[in-house]
C-alpha cells in the first residue's frame, strides 16, 4: 500500500463513524429525493455526490486529508456554482455556535457555520453589535466574507471589513490561524474558498445601538440623480429600491442609528412621500417578512437587515445577480440601465442600489474603490435573464463593472481578472496554498485560474 493512500485509510479509522457520509451515492434518477441538493432559492441543483456534515474542525480536517476534491458548503444562498465540487461537499452547518465574545478585545468568535441571525441577538444580550449586516441574516458570517458580500452606507465597508481572524483548514489538514498581521490576511479572507475551509471566523465588535428605519416613495429620478450623494448619505444604512419604470425610485430606506444625531426627514424627501405602513421592497408582497419601519427604534440586529430571521427572505424563489461601479459613476450607470426599463421590467422583482466603502481584499469587488451596487432580483426565468445580464454587464462595462462573485454573471474571465490589480498574486498564492488543486472547482478553474 503506498504511504499516501496508508495515511488517507488510518485517518479514516480514527475519524469514526461521525464522518460517514450524509449522502455518499451519486445523483441519479431511480434516487433522486435522497441526493438532490439545490441552493436557496432552488436555481441550481449542486453536482457533488458526496455531502459530510463534520462537528468539529478536527473532523473538518479529518475529511481533508481524506477527500480530494472538495468544497465546503454554507447557507446555500450563492446562485452559482461557486461552492459544488466534482467529489465532495463539507456542510459546516453543525458548527454554529458563538463561542466566544472578548469584551476586553471587542472581538466575537463564531463557528464557521454560523448564521449571523444565529447568534446576533446573543451578542446584542451581552451589549454588543457588528458595525453592519446584510439585508438578509440567513446567510453564513463565512460565506458571506469570502465572496465580499455587504450592507450599505457611504462609511461601512463589506461585511468582510468586521474580519480580525480566521482559523482555516488547509489543503493538507493543517488548522492554521490567519489574522490582520499575517501577510496573506487580504487574500484569504475574501478568498472564494481558494485556500481551504474556514471553521472559525473572528469579528469585531462594538458597543450595542439602536437603528430606525424610515421608508420614502416614488422618488423622481431627476431628484435622485441631482442629490445622489446627499440622499445615500441620509443614513448610516441607505437603499433605494426600484423597478427602473416610470421615472421613479419606488423606494428609498433610510436606516439611522440612535446613538447618532439625527433630524425630523419630515413627510417629503427630495419629492419622495413619507410611506404610511410598512413595505416590502417588492410592493405586492406582505410586509410581514420585513423588519419593523415607520421609524420604531429597534435593536441593530433587527433594523439593519430588511428581513427577519424567521421568515422567508427576499421573494423566495428567484434568481440573483449584482454589479459594482466606482460610486462616482453612480448616476450614469443608473441612467444608462433605465433606458432598458423595458426590457428588464417583465423579468424583473426588485433591484436595489447600495453603497459600499473602499476596503483592501485582494479580490473584493470595492478594493481601494469606494463602490455603488446596482442589485437585481429577478423572477426565475433563466433563459431570459441570462440574456438580460449580458446586456446589462455590457452596458456597465465602461465603467469597469465588476460582479459579486455569489451572484449570476457572464463577464469573461479575461476581462473579469484584468480588473483586479491584486490578481496575479491572488492567483499565485491560491497555487501555493493548494498546489494539488484540493480545493478546485469548475467555478476557480473558470473565473481564476487561466486556461
């Protein structure tokens, strides 16, 4: 027996049965409802026959050595390939604990499977908060750093920019800590699952606050786009939602910390009306998902995201795409994709527009670019909205668009890796990290790692 294969089989006998497979025979039609695992929103069906669900990092590292290739697998919320391996999945969903908050340090440790509505309210309990959330707390604190993911406000950086550590298995099982003063930090943190699997995550914190969101209606475009600034601007947290009809923004929400001095918005704002009940973002839908509006103080945890935690987020099932442009070019790109109101419209839920602060991630969509976000949620309509996303990435190219990497997107790979400075050495590190190519998927092998 060969010395590799030797080691791989003994690590196997120790590990136990706790790594026995969930579902460890290939998909195929005479066992369909046993293996078929779809993501969130039910768009993508994950190739992977094999899925473990570890409970701890020594059996998360355990399953390394063994398993070749491999990919670990959060919430399930990306709308792409970007976590289903040829081999083997790794759930960290049974690692989701908050493990521990260091008040001295103004640090929380959470597991690698957390959800941030998992243990949000358990901070908030021991006077804590994060500086910024998502609009949806369904999604792994994990995941949603590695692929940049974010909130909005003119100072608030992505999701990632919270990070101070990470405990990461490498391809070889290793279970190495990497935190702000290690050198490969801005690589690995929004590292796409390149370097291996993170089991442990570390965040700052910052004293509990209080947020109230107030909703404005059918804002004029012309408004918006004369006052762009001042309306993003208007509060710690600022989304302006639309449908791209009727030269109207349908909404603005405009979230504002207690602990910050704030003024009476008033009953109009910049042409738009004050809202009388609470809104979905997607106007025909029920209000009962969202978080409380009508500017009723609440706890962080329960204002900054737009959806609570028990309840389906969003609209459920969808598709998802989203694209950055330098925040000064914010206006433009808006108008530019207006004039295809007709077309998106038919295919389209909601589309929302953030801010995000420039942050040094070697392969975020805001390095050292201050950035606008133009989201889109759109109705489960493949084909229509494929096309869609090539004529929308077409139109925002002048402007160096970049998409979220967990989102539906087209850009060619070519293009796509020309803009980002720190490529060359993103790829570089991901070869020297993974030399054997563990942790490689079709996504890596198309979107980073050249032909």
């Amino acid at each position: 027996m060969k010395r590799k294969e030797f080691i791989k089989r003994s690590t196997l006998m120790v590990a136990g049965s706790m790594l026995v497979p969930y579902s460890a025979t290939p998909l195929n039609p005479g066992n369909m409802t046993q293996n078929i695992r779809k993501n969130w929103a039910g768009n993508y069906q994950y190739k992977a026959p094999n899925l473990y669900l570890p409970g701890s990092a020594e059996e998360v590292s355990a399953l390394v050595k063994m398993k070749d290739p491999q990919k670990a697998l959060g919430s399930r919320h990306c709308f792409n390939n970007i976590a289903d391996s040829p081999n083997t999945q790794i759930s960290l969903q049974k690692l989701s604990r908050m493990l521990e908050v260091d008040k001295e340090n103004r640090t929380v440790t959470v597991e690698g499977g957390a959800r941030y509505g998992d243990f949000c309210e358990a901070l908030d309990q021991q006077g804590f908060a994060l500086h910024n959330l998502a609009s949806l707390p369904h999604i792994t604190a994990t995941g949603a750093c590695a692929t940049a993911t974010h909130g909005s406000g003119v100072g608030n950086g992505n999701l990632a920019t919270a990070v101070s550590a990470v405990e990461l298995v490498t391809p070889s099982g290793d279970i190495v800590t990497i935190n702000r003063e290690h050198q490969d930090f801005n690589a690995v943190v929004v590292g796409l699952g390149a370097f291996g699997i993170i089991t442990k995550i570390k965040l700052n914190i910052e004293p509990s606050y209080q947020v109230r969101q107030d909703i404005f209606q059918e804002l004029p475009v012309e408004m918006m786009a004369d006052h762009f600034d001042e309306i993003m601007s208007a509060g710690y947290s600022v989304s302006l939602f639309t449908d791209w009809r009727y030269k109207k923004v349908s909404q603005v929400w405009i979230k504002r910390r207690m602990d910050q001095e704030i003024s009476d918005l008033g009953d109009e704002y910049y042409g738009a009306r004050a809202a009388d009940r609470n809104l979905h973002p997607i106007v025909a839908l029920s209000a009962e998902n969202c978080t409380e509006q009508m500017g009723v103080p609440g706890p962080w945890w329960n204002r900054l995201p737009h959806f609570k935690m028990g309840f389906t987020p969003s609209g459920g099932e969808e598709l998802q795409s989203e694209f950055f442009i330098p925040r000064e070019n914010a206006v433009d790109a808006y108008l530019a994709i207006e004039k295809m109101s007709d077309e998106i419209y038919p295919h389209l839920l909601i589309s929302e527009i953030r801010t995000i602060k420039a942050d040094e991630f070697w392969m975020s969509p805001c390095y050292q670019q201050d950035s606008v976000a133009i989201h889109y949620t759109w109705k489960q309509q493949p084909a229509e909205v494929k096309a869609l996303i090539s004529r929308i990435e077409a139109e925002l190219e002048p402007y160096g668009v970049k998409p979220h990497w967990g989102k539906l997107f087209s850009v060619d790979p070519v293009a796509l890796r020309e803009r980002y400075e720190r490529y060359e050495d993103f790829l570089s590190l991901a070869r020297n990290y993974d030399p054997e190519g563990k942790f490689r998927n079709a996504y890596l092998d198309k979107n980073i790692y050249p032909v």
